[in-house]
C-alpha cells in the first residue's frame, strides 16, 4: 500500500485539468505495463487509457473506470505533497480514484477465471466530454463492456461506507451560455442605441425560476444563474454587448430535454431585436444506476465487510459516468465515504484520504471476482 500512497501523492504534485491530461496518461500507462496488462490503449478520447487482463476462457468484460483530470482551482494546502502547479489541483479525488484502479491491477496478476477486465482511465470527466469521446472512438468497439462500475469518494460521510441507488444517482447537467448583441450609443441618448440590459434583466429572474421541485421528485430542476457581463466599464457607453450562463440541473435525461425547451423559450420571449446566440457547455447525462449491477455492488460490499447505505436521494453533482450506461454496459456508480471531517469536493483544502484506498480497492477486488472468479494459476 505504500506505493500507492506515494504514487497518489506524486500525481497529487502533478495535477492537470480537462484536455492536458498527457503526462497523466504516460505515467498510468507506465505503471499498468509495469502490472503486466496483456493490452494497453492510449489516446483514447483524447489522453485516456484503457487496460485488459485476460481470463483464461471466455465470459463477460469487466470495466472499471476512473478519471485522470484535476480542476482548475488553487491548491490552499501545508501538504508535503502540494500541487506544483499554480491555478491547478487534485481537489476532487480522482488522483485517488486513479490509485485505487491500480491497486486493482496489482491483484489481477492471477487473471479471472473467464472473462476479462478493462481499466479505463477516463480523460475529461469534469467538462463532461471525456466519456462521449471515448466512446466515440474509433477503437471503443474492442473494449465495450458488459457491465461497467466506477467510485466517487463523498465528504462528510463515514469513511469507506458504501453509498448505493438503483436509477438515478447523479443529476444531469449542462452549462447555457448565452451571448446578446445589440448596438452601443452614447450614454447621454441610450434611445438611439440597442441595449441587452433589458432581456438581461428578465432572464435574470424568468430563467431561475425555472426550479421546480426537490431533488428525488421526477419533476425536480434548478437552474442557477452563475455569470452575467454587461458592455464595457465605462460611464460613456451605452451597452450593446453582453452574456449570461446559467447551469441547468435535473435528475433525469427527459426532464432535461423540458428544461432546454423552457429556457430557449423564455430567451425567444425577451430577444426582441437584439442578436441572440445560445451555447452549451459542460454536458452531463444523468447517471441512471442498472438494478442488477447495483445488487452486484452491494453484495460485495457487505462480503468485504463494508457498512452500506441506501440513498433516498441522488447526488445533485453531476458525473461523467452515464454514458456508459447509455452505451448498452449494465453500470452502476457506488459512493465512498471519505470522512465525516473531510473538506468538501471542489475545496482549496481538499485532500482524497489515504486510509480509503484499501476498502475501495477490496471492493472492486470483490465485484470482479464474483463475476469472473479467480484463476487458480
């Protein structure tokens, strides 16, 4: 376990975000020819790696998969180990989660009994388009799994409980990004300019409003204002240009499609003559957890003697994960609790705890052993 915990600790120094993930990618790769994987991808998706361990006679694919990125946010941190790179952090695990799929790969040494399992190593997880783009690769059809399961470590709940929920488990999401072009005029006679200040304003309160619900009721949504810009700083002009994004959220795929419908809607409503261009960004499927693969995931848990808690609720983050589920892979998502005192996800001060890697790394041990068993050579 202790190089592990240093091999995490060294991609902790090194982290890099969405799309930059090269020097990531090399040194997993690195490492998974080091375990003895009988077939390494790279490139996949864009930086994304993928490993095989064979069994001896044929059954189903296995595929357990992580993310190689870290966030574009400082670092704020005593850590021996603290992030070299200014601007950029592992402050959401996945330098962990990373380890722990290695930590599986050290034991598939024996190889299954029948079957085999892929380690993905997913570029682009926290924009959203890592998973489409691996899937859209042209190599995807070697590796395409019948059952697939990941790991998200969750603060503030005990550490190494088992999180688990058949159907939705992570909110859909996507970014809207919306651009208004008018025309500037001098401040003294705003009249005989076009100012967006107006839709602005009205969007600013007609898109919010399109929340409804709580999570875990079919009909919830939230659309939460995060920017707004406005012309220039100056006290002369008369704006002519401006944009706002807002983040739209809803716990299933087809609530979506309504919510895009409405807020569209409300933007043709306030547009006038302004010039109006619509963007989307940072697109989410909902994570929509199989019934048989979550009963595999929680077998195992409780074999592997670990606590486990049915969620009433999804999480209202958003995860990269479903579109494997979309992809026809029978998927589920588990939720590792990784400490009641843990800072948040996303935190400047957020450390993935160490003392996890061996429940998380046991659990996948278990998940793949009970669906391909163990060679005895």
């Amino acid at each position: 376990m202790s190089a592990l915990i240093a091999l995490r600790h060294e991609l902790h120094r090194h982290p890099e975000v969405s799309g930059e993930e090269a020097w990531t990618a090399e040194r997993i790769a690195q490492e998974l020819e080091a375990l003895g994987a009988d077939r390494i991808w790279r490139g996949l998706g864009g930086h994304g790696v993928a490993a095989e361990f064979a069994g001896r006679e044929d059954g189903p694919t296995v595929l357990l998969r992580c993310e190689l990125d870290g966030l574009p946010i400082r670092e704020i941190s005593d850590l021996p180990y603290v992030s070299e790179i200014e601007g950029k952090g592992h402050l959401c695990g996945h330098d962990g989660h990373m380890v722990s799929i290695l930590g599986v790969a050290m034991h598939l040494a024996k190889r299954p009994a029948k079957g085999r399992v892929v380690l993905l190593f997913q570029p682009a997880e926290e924009t959203g388009a890592g998973a489409k783009a691996v899937i859209e690769d042209p190599r995807w059809p070697e590796i395409r799994p019948d059952y697939a399961f990941a790991y998200h470590n969750v603060p503030g709940r005990p550490l190494g409980e088992v999180g688990l929920r058949t159907g939705a488990g992570n909110c859909a999401s996507r970014g809207m990004q919306i651009l208004f072009e008018g025309r500037s005029s001098h401040a003294a006679a705003p009249e005989d300019g076009l100012s967006p200040a107006p839709a602005m304003a009205s969007l600013m309160a007609r898109l919010p409003a399109l929340s409804q619900g709580v999570i875990g009721e079919e009909d919830f949504a939230l659309a939460t204002l995060t920017h707004a810009a406005l012309g220039e700083p100056t006290f002369g002009i008369a704006p002519a240009d401006g944009e706002l994004r807002v983040t739209l959220r809803t716990m299933s795929n087809a609530r979506m499609d309504t919510v895009i419908a409405d807020a569209l809607a409300e933007v043709e409503r306030v547009r006038g003559d302004l010039r109006v261009a619509v963007h989307w960004h940072d697109v989410f499927r909902s994570v929509v957890n199989d019934t048989r693969a979550t009963e595999i995931a929680r077998t195992a848990a409780r074999s592997f003697g670990l606590a486990t808690l049915e969620m009433d609720v999804p999480m209202r983050w958003s995860e990269d994960f479903g579109r494997f589920g979309d992809d026809g892979a029978l998927a589920a998502m588990v939720y590792v609790g990784s400490g009641e005192g843990q800072p948040q996800l996303h935190n400047p001060d957020y450390d993935f705890p160490d003392d996890l890697l061996p429940e998380v790394i046991g659990l996948f041990r278990r998940i793949v052993d009970d669906l391909l068993g163990t060679s005895a050579e």
